[in-house]
C-alpha cells in the first residue's frame, strides 16, 4: 500500500460492515493484466487476491450493469483510459464516491477522495 494516501490506507483497514464498499470487477482486472505482465507484484498469486483482501475489509464487487456500460458510452474523453473509464461511469451511475490520486478524473460529474 505504498502508494495508497492515509486516507487510502484507513480505507482498506477493516470497518463497521454497515458502510457498503464496494470495488469494481474493471480495478481487478487491471490488477490481474498488471500482474501477468510483471508490472506489479501483490505479494503473492492473483487468484484469490481480491476475495481474500475484500471480505477482510468489507468490500464487496460493484457488478458490471448495462446502466454502467451506456453511461461509458456517453462520456467525454477527457480520460481515455477504458478501465478507469468504467469506473467512472460506476460511480457516476450509483452516486458514489470513487477513490483514486488520478485527477483526469476531475472534470466528470463524480466525487473524487484521496
């Protein structure tokens, strides 16, 4: 978590259960492309990784909806990034918060914490 904010850091620490959190299937799979060319290292295999980490921190998947994918669509492309790109259209659609250091995520209609 070297890179991870404090705020980021007291993100990922175990939390009440009743605050839903919840992690994108894209940031996976951008951590599994990553991982297979060795352009990052979890530590460990993949597989398992993020159930492991997400049940002790109380994350959950924010599952992939059509909703999501037509808003993707509609975007602007002021971050050309497709995996970021859905993420933003997550949060933009569930009105949440999406939590990344990348400020091209600034100019969408979304809350960005860091």
């Amino acid at each position: 978590m070297d890179r991870l904010s404090s705020f980021g850091v007291r993100l990922h620490r175990p939390a009440n259960p009743a605050h839903r959190r919840v992690v994108s299937p894209a940031s996976a799979w951008e951590v599994a492309i990553k991982v297979s060319l060795k352009k990052l290292d979890i530590g460990g295999p993949y597989r398992g990784f993020f159930p492991k980490h997400m049940l002790r921190t109380y994350f959950e998947w924010l599952l992939i909806t059509d909703d999501h994918l037509a808003v993707v669509a509609d975007l602007p492309f002021h971050h050309k990034d497709p995996f970021d790109r859905l993420m933003i259209a997550q949060a933009n659609w569930e009105g949440i918060p999406i939590v990344s250091a990348d400020a091209q995520f600034d100019p969408y209609p979304i809350t960005r914490l860091w």
